[in-house]
C-alpha cells in the first residue's frame, strides 16, 4: 500500500526543485519586458491595411510561452525528448498576410529561446539593435510609393489614350492586367507617381471613351 512518504517520494514531485522559482520570474519578467518592446515597435511600423490588436498581444504571450518551454527543457533532458515530438505536430493555420508579420513572429520566438536559456545580455542588445534597424528602416522612404491604377474604356481608342497619359505623367507604369466584355475594357496598371501627384488621374477620367479611373494604394500583393 503506498504512503504519504511514498507519495512525496515520487520522481514526479521531484522535478518542482530542479526549476528554480527565480530564474522563472526573471525569465518571464523579462520576455514580458521585451516582448512589449517587440509589440511597440510593431504597432509603430506596420503600414499593412488591417492592424489587428490581437497579434500584436500575442507577440508579448509568443516570446513569454516560448521562455517556459526552453526552461523546462534545459531543466530535464529526456523532456526535451519528448517535446521535440509533440512539437512536430503542431500545425499553424492563419495566413501571414504581411512579410513584416514573419520576422516579428520570429523575433518574439528568438527572444524567449534566448531569455529561456539564460543569455539576457544577448536578447536584450539584440533586440535593441534589431529594433532600432526596423524603426530606421521602416520610416526611410526608399523610391516612390507604388499605387494600382483601374481605369474603364469604351474603346480601343481611349484606351490608347489613357497609356500615352499614363506612361507620359508617372515615373514607371506597368500593366498588370487587361480584361475586355462586350461593355468595355479595363486596364490595371501598376504607377508610381512622380512628386505623388495625383492630377493625371482627373485628366485621364475627362478623356472621351474613359468611363471611369480609380486609384488605390498598393501594398505590393497583386491579385488578379
């Protein structure tokens, strides 16, 4: 019959003290810190069309989940076995919508490996540096900002006059694509504008056989 004795004696019970209660709260302390670090630079950053609040909360739990799973496995070795294992089947479904997204993922994940493993020097100036390097690069304009331009023909002659404008007001104009029914034709182009003006977009409109022009900014994905 086993005892209370036996009960404390398990092998189970005593995996509590080969995890120092400090070294977790300074590890989660601290992925709390920088992942709320992480999460401003985030929110500061994103140009994307939807910002949504809940991903960047889930950067600060991401880096804070991460730094409790390397501290139970650098405490037990046949646990860092096992985990390794059930790790490999877990499948994440939401689509990444904006490559920033990705390095933020990673740097929040880096960021508890690091703190898990003890190295706080390291995560700390690395994500210093690194977040100096996206703040610096997010607010730096490189090039003209590219936009989509969608305008609706009668006939083959305005659409011939709405490219010779097109391609004579912006700096760089390539058509994505062109699409003709019986009630007109519609070209997609992608512009850069020169100084960002946006006057030869009412011009193209006023031309005879141009029903309508739209444009909208483009953040680089291209749907068809």
């Amino acid at each position: 019959m086993m005892t209370f004795k036996d009960v404390f004696k398990s092998s189970f019970l005593e995996n509590i003290n080969s995890v120092s209660l400090l070294d977790v709260g300074i590890a989660l302390g601290l992925s709390f810190v920088l992942g709320l670090f992480i999460f401003i630079i985030y929110k500061k950053t994103y140009s994307g069309v939807m910002y949504s609040d809940s991903f960047g909360v889930s950067l600060i739990a991401m880096a804070m989940i991460t730094s409790l799973v390397i501290i139970a496995v650098t405490a037990n070795v046949v646990l860092s076995l096992g985990m390794v294992g059930a790790l490999s089947i877990v499948r994440f479904r939401t689509a990444i919508k904006e490559p920033m997204d990705i390095a933020f993922l990673f740097w929040a994940i880096a960021v508890g490996i690091v703190l898990g493993a003890g190295l706080i020097p390291l995560a700390v100036i690395g994500s210093v540096l690194v977040g100096i390097m996206i703040l610096l690069f997010s607010t730096r304009k490189i090039g003209n900002i590219p936009y989509i331009l969608v305008v609706n023909c009668t006939d083959k002659e305005a659409e011939n006059e709405a490219a010779a404008l097109i391609h004579s007001d912006a700096s760089k104009s390539v058509l994505k694509s062109k699409g003709v029914t019986k009630m007109g034709i519609e070209l997609t182009y992608e512009v850069r504008i020169k100084e960002e003006n946006t006057d030869f977009v009412n011009r193209i409109s006023a031309l005879n056989g141009v029903s309508n022009a739209v444009l909208i900014t483009y953040n680089g994905e291209y749907m068809s």
